[in-house]
C-alpha cells in the first residue's frame, strides 16, 4: 500500500513503530521519567515541547 516513504514498509504497522521510537528517543534525553504518555500527532517539535516542560518540572520539584 502506498503510505508516501521514500522506502518499502516491512510491516503493516511500521510508521506507528517509527513515531514510537521517535517519542521514547527525544524524551529519554530528559532521563529517566515515569510517565504514561499518550501522543496524538507527534513530532519532534511536539516531543521537544514535552521534554522541556518535563525538565521545568524537575527544576522546580527540586528546590
């Protein structure tokens, strides 16, 4: 089926594993985080966003 990659798919589900990895990679770079996280629509700048208000508040529980 025709999803507009540069590339073949190998499995049906392929771009939802890929937008997964994405969110797990940007927001790992925050440390460690225990969180249940629900993306709709997710892209880095989105994930950014995210990993910036997380840091604020870890600055602001540690004082």
């Amino acid at each position: 089926f025709k999803t507009g990659c540069l590339s073949k798919l190998h499995w049906l589900d392929e771009l939802v594993r890929h937008k997964i990895l994405d969110i797990l990679g940007d927001i790992s770079l925050v440390g460690p985080v225990n969180a249940h996280i629900i993306a709709v629509l997710s892209s880095h700048k989105l994930n950014a966003e995210l990993a910036s208000k997380l840091l604020d508040f870890r600055r602001k529980e540690e004082l």
